[in-house]
C-alpha cells in the first residue's frame, strides 16, 4: 500500500517519472527524481508500466556541486553544458518540477518540450544501439534500434543528478556505473544514497560490475525490493553499451541466501588488487554463478577453491589472507546449502558427515599442499563406486599412520570406514544425483579446512626472511 502521508496532516506532492525503455538512464531518473524532490524523507513508488509515479512530503535536497560529484568520480567527460546546467538545477527547480508534475501522456514522449542531446555516460545505447539481451526484456517502450538521442531537458538534469548516485565498478582500463532497479510493486522508502559506491577488481569489468551490485545488495537488499542493476559500460576505444546485469535470481533470492552472498563478497574485496592467477579464475566462476546459478558452475568453484588453498604463486605478502578468505567462500554448512538452493539443486542425500569429518582431519593433518593429490583423485571419479573406493583408499592410507603416530585419529577414522557401508553412504549410489552429491561432500570438506591469515602471514614471512 502507498504511504498515506495525507492523513498525517503532511504537505504532498505527485511526481510522474515518464519511462524511456532504457534500463540504466531510467534509473538514473528515478533515482535523482527522488533524491532532487525528497531528499532524505519518505516517498512512495508505484510502478505503472509506461511511467512512475512518486509522492511524498516534499522535503527537496540542496543539488549544489552535483557537477563535482560527478568529476570526483572519474565522470567529467559528461557534456560540459549538462555540467553547467547542473550545477544551476536550484534556480531552475520550479521549471523542472512542473515537468515531472505534469501526468504523461500514456506512452507518448513530450514533443514540444525543448530538446538536447543525452550524453554517452548517462546513456550508451543513445549513441551506439548497443545493448545488452536482457535490456530487451525490460518493456516495450524502447524500439530495438533505440529512440532519438534527444530528451527533454529537465528529464536529462533529473538523469544526471541521478548519476552522481551510481556505484562506479573499475577493473582494469574499463568503468562501470551500477544503478539498483526497483521491483515493479507498491513500496515506501528513502533515496537510497547510503550504499557503497566504488568497487574495484583486476578479473574485468564484468567481475567489477557483479561486484557493485552484491555490494548494493549488501546494503539494501533486506529493506528494499530491488529486480536487477542497470549498467552503463565504458570500456577502450569507444566501446560503450548498456542494459541490465540480469542478477533477478540472486535479487529474489538475497533474504534466503544471505550468508553465500557475504561470503561472496568478502572474497571478491579479498582478491580485488591482484593481477593474475587462480583466485581471479575463482572469482570469474563466482560471478558466473550469481548470475546464472547451476551446479556445473558450483562444482568448478570447489575445484579452484581446493586449488587456491595450496597455490604457491600468490605473493607471500598476500598469501595468507587470500587463502583465508578462499576457505571462508562455501566455508559453512548454510552458505553451501543456500548455493545448491540457488542452483536448483533437489533431492541430494547428504554427505556423510562421519566421513566428511574423516577427511577434513587427514588433509588438515598433512603438510601444506600434500592433500591435493588426493582430492584431485576424488574430482575426477565420474562413478559413485569410484568416489568412494578413492574415500576408502583415503583413508586407509591415513590410518595406517595414525596407529603409529596419532591414536585418536586412528579411532575416529576407523569409525569413518565402517560408514562407508552404511544406508546414509550407499543411498548416494545414484548416477542420477551423485554429481550434485559429490560437490557438496567435497565443499563441505573444504570447508573444513579453515587458513588463519594472521598466523600464516607471520609463518610466511619468517620464511621469507630465512630464504
């Protein structure tokens, strides 16, 4: 239901925001609609197809040095007379308010309205029709080559004021400015101007991109209902285009799966100043699954995480902690549940815990990299009977040690090996779901084998100085 800020006595006023069938410059509009009328109150949003509709106690923000905003974050090459315009918006507010005031003419564009180009940085597609296939499926107003690159003036002051609120996501020569997307329903909030608002990654833009939005999500997502990101891409040699991120699973799922998606997020911050490597590939498959979520992609992420874990390439001085937070992705029974859930994954028996435990202890116990060798024979078994024929071998080959060496072990694994004739163990005897049940017996033992960075950056750099 809207807010009913009537009947609290409160002053308010209707604004109607005309849609233009682009994702990202439409965002841009609602968003400096909001923040130029409302300020910090209340407003409420109905989505009616061709337009929206704000209305709130008019409260109204001081835009003054929005243009500097927009130079501070790398964006001065908007058109210098926007640029100017813009940082007049106060004198020419009313003119501007009894733009958006005015009901739009169902799906009509305001002809008579005086009119100027839209720049690249508020809109790329504008310019080059290049968008991406999700921005297709945003409505029908936008023709698939694109409208005329001339709006109406004060909808592209409102749109540009909206830019200074965007996320910008950096990786490697390559901007991308992030904006959310408001769910197509009835909702009361604020300008969300409280999100974080640079991301930084070395994997590209599109990694830097996914990067932005969880941290958004992070922020907003448990108060606001929010579809997608709209994106706007500058990449080299004049290569811009558009569209939406097409993160709606991950947007409607976010209040189920929020310890996966911190999980994400600290990683992604973890390993956002190195330049090449495996935690970058883990990183690219991370964003990969966000946004087309399925097992095939989960099952590659334990495969570079076991591979992270014993990487000897990182830089020593990044080392420890890269490695913590690679062991912290996937590293808890619920973040792994809240995964398979996003990837749709049904009717998977469990591991077994017993032999989980068994196996976690074995490579925990061996010397730094020694177990990957093993793992590696647990992969690639494409058979239930040869998964855990590898199990076995496992952990035979640990208890003959143990007995010798560690006694509580010993009792612990021989515990394990008798499981492995259980009904919980034999019932994964299933060709149809074993690859679904093998990743997440393998994720659980990964997770299992917790790096602290602190200690193993003090190891790290002794060994540094010895050699």
């Amino acid at each position: 239901m809207p807010l009913k800020f009537g009947r609290l006595g409160v002053a308010t006023k209707t604004y109607y925001v005309q849609k233009t069938g682009f994702p990202f410059y439409d965002a841009c509009q609602l968003v400096g609609a909001m923040h130029l009328f409302f300020g910090s109150g209340a407003s409420s949003l109905r989505d009616l197809r061709t337009h929206w509709e704000l209305s709130g106690p008019v409260v109204g923000a001081n835009p003054a040095n929005y243009g500097e905003r927009l130079k501070g974050k790398g964006l001065e090459r908007v058109e210098q007379t926007t640029l100017v315009v813009l940082n007049e918006l106060e004198a020419s507010r009313g003119e501007v308010e009894g733009f958006f005031e005015a009901r739009p003419p169902k799906a009509e564009v305001l002809q008579k309205a005086k009119q100027e180009g839209v720049s690249r940085y508020l809109e790329p597609a504008w310019l080059t029709g290049a968008r991406s296939p999700d921005a297709a499926q945003y409505g029908v107003l936008a023709s698939q080559r694109g409208l005329p690159g001339k709006r109406p003036v004060p909808e592209i002051l409102v749109a540009t004021l909206g830019l200074t609120q965007a996320a910008l996501a950096y990786g490697n020569d390559e901007v991308t400015t992030v904006l959310p997307v408001l769910e197509n329903s009835v909702q009361p909030m604020t300008p969300f101007i409280t999100f974080r608002q640079r991301y930084q990654h070395r994997a590209g833009g599109a990694i830097s991109a996914v990067f932005a939005a969880l941290g958004i999500l992070a922020d907003l997502g448990l108060r606001y209902r929010i579809q997608d990101f709209a994106f706007a891409y500058h990449g080299g040699r004049g290569f811009y285009y558009s569209g939406l991120l097409g993160l709606h699973r991950l947007c409607v799922a976010f209040a189920g799966v929020k310890e996966f998606a911190h999980e994400a997020l600290g990683y992604l911050e973890r390993t956002r100043s190195l330049e090449a490597g495996v935690p970058l590939d883990l990183a690219r498959l991370l964003a990969d699954f966000l946004k087309n979520p399925s097992m095939d992609t989960l099952a590659a992420m334990a495969r570079a995480k076991a591979r992270v874990l014993v990487d000897e390439s990182l830089p020593v001085n990044v080392r420890g902690y890269v490695r913590a937070a690679a062991s912290e992705l996937l590293g808890t029974l619920v973040s792994i549940q809240e995964a398979m859930k996003m990837a749709e994954a049904r009717q998977i028996p469990p591991p077994s815990e017993a032999l989980v435990k068994a196996l976690g202890e074995v490579f925990r116990g061996e010397r730094e990299g020694a177990w990957i060798g093993a793992y590696i024979g647990l992969e690639r078994a494409d058979k239930p009977e040869k998964f855990y024929a590898e199990v076995a071998k496992i952990l035979s080959r640990a208890l003959a040690r143990a007995e010798k060496e560690r006694k509580w072990l010993a009792k612990n694994l021989k515990e394990a090996m008798d499981s492995l004739s259980s009904e919980e163990v034999l019932s994964a005897h299933d060709q149809r779901t074993f690859p679904a049940h093998k990743t997440a017996f393998l994720l659980r033992v990964l997770a299992s084998m917790k790096y602290q960075p602190a200690k193993l950056e003090a190891v790290e750099a002794a060994q540094g100085e010895e050699a």
